[in-house]
C-alpha cells in the first residue's frame, strides 16, 4: 500500500501542482518529497513551530524553491504571509482544536486541495474535518484508508 509521501508526490506530479503549503516539517520527509515531486518554476512554504535543524540541513540545496517559516506558530503567524496555493499538506500535533483552526485559518489559501495526513491514528483530525465542512461548504472529502489515514478535501465551489 502506498506510504504517505508517496500519494503526495504522485498526486502533485499528476495534478501538476506549482505551489504548495506545508503545515508541520519535523525531520523534512514530507518536505523532501514534495520539493522532489514538484517542478522546476514551482513553490514551496512550510510551517513548523520548532528549529527542524535536521531538515533545513538535509534540504538546503532546494532553498530557491522553499521557504521555511521556522520557529512559527502556525496558530500565530499573520496569514497575509502566505499566498494562494494549489495544495495544503496539514501535519502538525493532530488535535481536534488545534486541525480546525488550521482548516479555517488556511483553507481560503488553497486554491484546490487540502491533504491531511493521521486521519485513522489520530481521529481528532477526522472529527475536525467533519465539523469543519458542517459550516463550509466549499469542498467534497475523500479519504486513503492506508496505515495512519490520509484525507483530502476538495474545492467544489470557488
Ligand atoms: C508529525 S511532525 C511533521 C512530519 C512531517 N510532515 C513529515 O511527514 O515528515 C509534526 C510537526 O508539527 C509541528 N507542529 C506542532 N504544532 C505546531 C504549530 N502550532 N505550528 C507549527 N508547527 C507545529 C511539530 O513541531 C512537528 O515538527
């Protein structure tokens, strides 16, 4: 069954996606696939609310296509920072407060899709989508029933 990185990375290449928000780096996996997977005049930004010294070694060499808000809170940072994108990756700490803040903070960025990952291991993030789309009715949900859950919402409405 596909790993998590890998339905982004095909999902970008096949969707052709330029620009992408990334909420949560860690180590930089998620991070490193994406900016492989993502052509040469394409964009990524990423969110983290610790150093991630280990990604930003490790990824260095992507720097004219990646800027890295660390040391940000995504729950703080001004949304004016952020431009419109084709596509959200959401993985940050998976509770139910903290995911539906992101979804309503950033939802109006992404132009198409919004990918969560720990749909199944943590059922906060799917108890946030729900609530979420109770009072947006802007996108359709599908869901990867791989080994931690990844969800994706669609924009159906502009
Ligand atoms: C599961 S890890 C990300 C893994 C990464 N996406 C990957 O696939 O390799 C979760 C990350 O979310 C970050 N995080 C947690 N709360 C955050 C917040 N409020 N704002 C920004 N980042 C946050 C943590 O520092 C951590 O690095």
């Amino acid at each position: 069954m596909a790993d998590y990185v890998s339905i982004l990375a095909h999902f970008i290449e096949n969707a052709k996606i330029k620009t992408v928000l990334e909420l949560g780096v860690g180590s930089g996996r998620s991070s490193e696939e994406i900016l492989k997977a993502l052509p040469i005049d394409s964009y990524l930004w990423s969110i983290d609310i610790n150093s991630c010294l280990e990604a930003k070694e490790r990824l260095k060499s992507f720097k004219k296509k990646w800027t890295f808000f660390s040391d940000t809170d995504d729950r703080e940072i001004d949304s004016r920072f952020i431009p419109d994108v084709d596509m959200i990756f959401i993985d940050t700490s998976h509770t139910y407060e903290h995911t539906l803040m992101e979804l309503e903070k950033f939802s109006g960025k992404a132009l198409h899709w919004i990918f969560l990952h720990d749909t199944i291991s943590n059922p906060e993030v799917t108890q946030a989508i729900e609530i979420f789309l109770q009072n947006d009715i802007k996108w359709a949900w599908a869901e990867w029933k791989h080994r931690f859950g990844m969800g994706l919402l669609m924009r159906i409405n502009p």
